[in-house]
C-alpha cells in the first residue's frame, strides 16, 4: 500500500530531522533539504519575520553543541498528498519548545524538506 508506505517515509524524514536539531547535525540537515529550502517564522514585535534558506538555516545549526540527552519531540500529524507532504510536530532546541510545519517533496524515490513555517511554543523567542 503506497499511501502507509509513503506516510512511513515522511514520517521517518521527520524523526531523522528532530534528532539532526537535537545532535546539531548540520550535515544530515543540509542532505535532507531541497537546494531551494526556505525556511520563515511570524515576526516577532517590531521586527521583520524571519526568512533563511538552507546554507543559514545549517550554519545555525552547525554554530552550536549537541545537546545532551535523547531527542525531545513529538509527531503531531502527518499528511501525504500524491508527491507532497506536510508534518506538523513539536520539538525541544533549549531553551526553546518548537511547533514546526514541514512541507516534503517528494523527489524520485527520497523526499526532501522543501519548506519549514515554525513558531516558538515555548520559550524566549527566537531572534534574527
């Protein structure tokens, strides 16, 4: 059944994503995302939402320490429509809890992160 094998998979790109966030590995993030990956989040007071592509988004993340422990997320939905997918999860980067929308393409037999729409759930906000 292509459908569960196809939500399997998505759903398998976003645990590996949450644990690249929690081990700071750049690498896996950066062969994960489309080369057009852009990334956003609502403004915060008084400044400008912010947009990175995927060089920032790996630089930030390759910037810092894993941390320690075992990965702190949870999958809330997953959706499979033909060759495009969302997920909708929550993730711990402390100090911070995450609700990221990650929009997947799906790409010959892989599927890449194409988009990520995020806001801090809990937390300092993120700046810039």
């Amino acid at each position: 059944m292509k459908d569960a094998a196809d939500t399997d998979a998505v759903r398998a790109r976003a645990e590996a994503y949450c644990a690249a966030l929690h081990h700071a590995r750049a690498d896996v993030l950066e062969a994960m995302c489309d080369e057009g990956f852009a990334m956003r989040a609502p403004a915060a007071a008084g400044q400008e939402p912010l947009r990175w592509d995927r060089a920032t988004f790996t630089a930030r993340v390759a910037a810092r320490e894993p941390f320690p422990g075992d990965p702190s997320f949870e999958i809330l939905s997953v959706e499979v429509a033909g060759d495009i997918a969302m997920v909708r999860l929550w993730v711990d980067v402390p100090p911070r809890r995450y609700e990221d929308f990650l929009g997947f393409l799906r790409t010959g037999a892989d599927w890449r992160l194409a988009t990520k729409l995020f806001r801090t759930a809990q937390g300092p906000a993120l700046e810039g």
